[in-house]
C-alpha cells in the first residue's frame, strides 16, 4: 500500500520577541534618577512616558508632581 500524499505544512515563523513594557513607577523612577542627575529633558521625557503608561494609580500622581516642579524649560526645549 502507498502512503496518500498529505498536503505540504506551511513553514513556521519563529516567535517574534515581545516588546519591553516598562511600567509607569519603572518610568517614574527613571525621571527621578535623571532630574537627580538635574538632566531636566531627559527626567520630562521619563515623566511623560510614565503619565502616558496604561497602568497608573500612585505613579501617574507622582510624575505628574514631578513635572510640577522641575524648572521651566529653556526656549531649546531643554
């Protein structure tokens, strides 16, 4: 008896890397270490990254005081 021929199986695609989720304490934290190091633009750039994270709760609040008290940005947009 001969084998019935089966239908040829499509290649698999290998699984594609998950994209990094930082979240918004992770976010905060970093603005934190970065207005310490009083990199102002880098610390509103975190700050914006945690207040626009899905998840939330205290850190959205605290990033939000943060960018409330840093100091006002240069006309370079620093």
């Amino acid at each position: 008896m001969s084998e019935p021929e089966s239908a040829p199986v499509p290649a698999a695609r290998p699984p594609r890397p998950a994209e990094p989720v930082l979240t918004s304490l992770v976010l905060a934290l970093l603005g934190d270490v970065a207005s310490s190091e009083q990199k102002w633009h880098e610390a509103r750039h975190w700050y914006r990254r945690a207040l626009a994270a899905p998840d939330g709760g205290r850190a959205h609040d605290r990033a939000r005081a943060a960018l409330g008290t840093l100091p006002p940005q240069r006309p370079d947009g620093r």
